[in-house]
C-alpha cells in the first residue's frame, strides 16, 4: 500500500473509532441534557429565581472539570451573572481552541402552548422538546460529548478553552464586558461559537453571517390620567393610538423596515434560502405574504428587521371604555453586518420622537446592543471544520447567514483578531428556538459532537506536523 494509502486507511479507522464512540455516549449525553433543561436559567429575574441560573453554571463547569479541564469556575461578569470559563493545556505547540455555547434560556412564557412541561425533556415523534434543548443547552452537551470522546486517546489533541455563558439571550453585554476588560483569557487559534444550526436535519452548516441587535424601549404619554371614552374621545390624544402610529411608520406597505437613515437595501451573496422553504418553515398562513421588496435571503440576513416584542397596553379581558393616558414597546432591531449598532440605535431613538403625532411626550432608553459579524472564510480552520462536519452527517457541509444575533462573536473577534471564529450549532427550522416546544433531534447532538472531535483531532495531528489526507491545506470552504 501506498504512503497515502496507508493514511488514508489510518484516518478512515480513527474516523470510525470516534464515530462508534459517540453513538456509545449519546444515551449519557440525552441524560445530561435532560438534567440541564430542569433548571430554569432564565437571567431575569423578574422570570426565574437567579439561583436556578447559579445552579445551572456549577452544573456545567462541574461537567468539564470531570473531564480534565480542572479549572473550570463560575466568573462573574459585571451584568452579575456568572460565565463558566476552563482551560486545558495540550502537547507543546499544539493550537488552542475555544468552545463557545451558553447555558441560558429564554423564558418559556405561554405555558399553556407547550405540549409537555418546558423544564422537563421529553421525547415525541423522535424529537426532544424542552426549553434550550437546541438554543443553547444542547450545545454544551455535544461539546461535553465530543471532548469524551477524545479521552480513551490520553490528552486532548489540543489546547482548550471552554466558555459558558450565562446571559446570552437577555443581551446585556456582560461577558461582552468581560472580554473587552480581560482579553488575554480568551486568546485562541481557533473559536467555534457554537449557537447557530443546521438548514435542515441532516445537513451540516456553516454560519457565515449574523445581525446585530439594538432593543429599545420607547413610551408615550398623552394625558395626565383614564379618561372617559365617550365623554373625552375625539378630541384628548390617546398614548396607545399615538404609539400606534408610531409603530406604523417602522414598516413601508411591502413591510421593509424604514428607520429614517438606516440603508435597507443590503444583498445576500451567498447560498439563497428559497421562498417555499421559508414559507413552510416560517408557518406562513395560506394567503399571507412573505414581507419586503428583497429575496428572502436578503430580508433575514442582508438588511434591517424592525420587530415589537412587547407592549404595554390593557389586556382584551378586563378592558374598559377608557383612553389610555400612557403606553409602551419594546423593540428590537436587527442591523446586518456593515452597520454600527450604536449608529442604528440613535437613528431609531430619533425616528420615534421625529413621528409622535399630537403633541404627546415620547421617551426612549436602550435596551442593549450587540454588534453584527462576517465571517472569514477562507482560513484553513474554517476548512478544516467544514471538511470534518461533512464527513459526521455523511453529506458536504454547505455555509448560510442567520438573521439571528450572537453578541459576543463580534466582541471575541475584538479581542482576538488572529483566530479564526467559525460558528455552528443544533437547532433545525423544526427547533422553534425561542417559541413553545422548543426542540432538537438528537442526531445533530450526535453528528454534531462527532464533527467537532473529528475537528480537534486533525487539528492536533496538523499542529503536531503530521499532515493526513483532507488536512487543512487546499480544502475549498465554500461548499
């Protein structure tokens, strides 16, 4: 046999030892996922008691101290929440990976449109459904996965860092905050921030685009208190109609978003996300249309995305024949890489107070912002991970954007110039990520976990200098 041959053979027998050994953990990996989904590591604490939020950090770094990352502590970060960070030395000269999920969830509000209790994993139809099983709690198990099965082999391949974070979905900036302050903890070769998914069940995806965030908060006050609807309305300005017709002014007819000076005509250059598939995987309703004047591709991960989230008004039940005399949104912007956040949300805050109509008092504050992020994809890294996870789900790994925001990406990017960050993660357009019956399916915790570890391992055998078949060198990462 030839030299090649031989490496050939040799990397298909480790490839098929870490693939027998991650079908062996999986039933560990559906248990640990089931004791993480039980805490309720809401970081409100408006919603949740913080200590479930405690609770589930010591849960996470008590996992990756038992696998050898003996480091592994809770770190307060200065929104008062804790991040779980550890460390593992690899050989001399081996790279350094970073493992990014986090391990808080959102609120699992309407109670009563989930079909199974929300804190509690069960399986249906072959799914798992719990609050985080995909977003972001799944995650954490298939790195926990994935570094097992690594283990039977002696020391880990490479050097590892393991971030855990534990107020992601609230966009507070905390370990954002933290990174900026401490830099030096977070130095990587390579980062996997792993809080995206598939396109679908089965097929392996690269993250290559994220949207930044901006919340604001805006109220309206029109009159000093209720009054009368029939005595008064007609002619006393209404705070909830005022808001009203503010909110109108956010979306043209064909439902762009038109914030005054915020660009929306940004153009998706990537693999196309077709109409039939968003329209199915969205539930749009028999006759509804699907909003503005781009693609699809270019509505969710090209340009802006002005959502109302909250609203301060009377409840239908128990209303009463009243103008209200004050009223508030919360809303949520999403700005496409190429956009400063900051910049957006003083064009927002300006918008709103620019259209009050009748004269009624408008306020504004930041609800927190997060920056937007594009990916580099054409380092070896991002070559590597794409070749590796091609070869777990058995099937070419194809790249997409995500209208969705992962704050800290754009932070770690900051802080580490150098690395090469490559985003990945479990969630399918069936996970429902942050809606009632929030699932994943267990074969992107086993596939996933199997491309990772396969990941690290070519990783640690080309940073020891012992190049393989399908190494780093002359992959085409663009699917």
């Amino acid at each position: 046999m030839t030299t090649d041959g031989t490496a050939t053979a040799s990397k298909a027998s480790a490839d098929a030892d870490l693939r027998a050994r991650v079908a062996g953990l999986m039933p560990q990996a559906l248990s640990d996922l089931a004791e993480l989904v039980a805490y309720r590591s809401v970081a409100d604490p408006a919603v949740e008691d913080p200590e479930q939020c405690r609770l589930a950090a010591q849960w996470v770094a008590e996992a990756f101290a038992e696998l050898g990352l003996a480091d592994a502590a809770l770190v307060r970060t200065p929104d008062g929440t804790d991040a779980v960070i550890a460390h593992h030395e690899g050989p001399a000269g081996a790279p350094r990976v970073l493992l990014y999920a986090h391990y808080d969830v959102q609120p699992a509000s309407n109670t009563r449109a989930w079909a199974t209790d929300p804190f509690t994993l069960t399986e249906r139809d072959g799914r798992f459904y719990g609050r985080g099983a995909a977003d972001c709690k799944g995650s954490i198990i298939a790195h926990l996965t994935a570094l097992r099965a690594l283990r039977p082999d002696g020391a880990y391949p490479v050097s590892l860092t393991v971030v855990i974070e534990g107020s992601e979905e609230q966009g507070t900036g905390g370990l954002e905050q933290y990174v900026q302050a401490h830099p030096e903890e977070f130095a990587a070769d390579v980062i996997l921030i792993q809080d995206t998914g598939n396109v679908t069940v089965g097929q392996p995806t690269l993250t290559v685009s994220l949207r930044g965030v901006v919340d604001v908060i805006v109220r309206v006050e029109a009159v000093a208190g209720e009054l009368h609807s029939g005595a008064f309305g007609g002619a006393a300005p209404d705070a909830l109609a005022a808001l009203i017709a503010i909110l109108a002014t956010l979306r043209d007819a064909d439902g762009n978003t038109t914030v005054r000076g915020l660009a929306g005509d940004g153009v998706w250059d990537g693999v196309p996300y077709s109409e039939d598939a968003f329209r199915a995987e969205a539930g749009i309703l028999p006759g509804g249309r699907r909003l503005g004047s781009g693609t699809v591709a270019d509505q969710v991960w090209s340009r802006p995305a002005l959502t109302v989230i909250g609203l301060d008004a009377p409840a239908v039940v128990g209303s009463v024949a009243a103008i209200q005399p004050r009223a508030a949104a919360r809303l949520n912007l999403r700005v496409p890489p190429g956009v400063d956040p900051d910049e957006a949300e003083r064009l927002l805050r300006a918008h709103l107070a620019d259209v009050a109509p009748w004269g009624v008092q408008v306020s504004t504050e930041s609800g927190g912002n997060g920056r937007p992020y594009r990916a580099d994809t054409s380092t070896p890294s991002f070559a590597a991970l794409h070749e590796a996870l091609g070869d777990a789900f058995g099937k070419p790994t194809v790249t997409s954007g995500q209208g969705g925001s992962i704050p800290l990406t754009a932070a770690l990017a900051a802080a580490q110039p150098e690395a090469s960050i490559v985003m990945l993660g479990l969630a399918d357009p069936a996970s429902l990520m942050h809606a009632p019956n929030e699932s994943v399916h267990p074969a992107e915790i086993e596939h996933t976990a199997l491309g990772v570890a396969m990941f690290l391992r070519r990783l640690g055998l080309v940073g020891a200098g012992e190049a393989h078949p399908g190494s780093i060198e002359g992959l085409d990462p663009t699917g």
